[in-house]
C-alpha cells in the first residue's frame, strides 16, 4: 500500500535531508535555517556549541507554540542555562537529531500547528 502526506500548498516542509544539508520545498540548503509553516530564514552560523540564547530567541518570532532544535547527526544535551531559558519562555520544545527534526516538524506543520525548527547544518 502507498500511503503519501497531503498538505497544504502553503506550507513549507523538508523533502530531504543529508550530512550538512536540508531541502525544503527541492530547494538545498547548506547553512544553519529557521524553518516555519511560512517561511525559511537564515539563522545563526556556527555549530551546535555555538548555540546561545540569542540564537534561541530568533526562534520565538513567529510565536510558536512549538519548538524543535536540531542537534545534528547525533542527539546532544544542551546546557542547562539554555534549558532554562527556553522554559522560561512557556514554549513546548525539543532537542533532537537532525533527522527526527525533520520528520517531526513536517507532521506537525501538516497537522496544521504553530512550530519552529531550528536547524543546525553546520
């Protein structure tokens, strides 16, 4: 049985995904992303240890209700003074793997919801 994800034409979702890289809507990216229903934006450089709270606030434009962060090919803890601010924020959030990034923010954008991914490529 085939089974395919109907969505909306309206929204952005990733449609592949490899070391280093991420395709939303065919088109390749190669450096760090916020990704949202509505729109990609360039997000900060560097690596998952460069990660601040500057970076974790860009995320909360959008107003989310919803945040994924990619950690990328391996799951990372992050520090606990990050932790905490996004507690702090009253925002739903998760640290994964790239990949599980991926898969959990399409469904979720699909099921219509206010979600943000920060992904890390770098």
């Amino acid at each position: 049985m085939e089974l395919r994800l109907e969505h909306p034409q309206d929204i952005r979702l990733v449609t592949a995904h490899g070391p280093g890289w991420v395709e939303i809507d065919r088109q390749r990216h190669e450096t760090n992303i916020i990704l949202t229903p509505e729109a990609v934006a360039p997000w900060f450089a560097g690596g998952f240890d460069a990660l601040d709270e500057t970076a974790i606030d860009a995320l909360f434009s959008s107003q989310p209700e919803l945040v994924l962060i990619s950690t990328g090919a391996t799951l990372r803890r992050p520090p606990v003074p990050l932790l905490r601010h996004l507690a702090a924020a009253g925002i739903g959030f998760e640290f994964m793997t790239l990949s599980a990034t991926c898969r959990t923010y399409n469904v979720t954008a699909s099921e219509g919801r206010r979600v943000v991914a920060g992904l890390i490529l770098t």
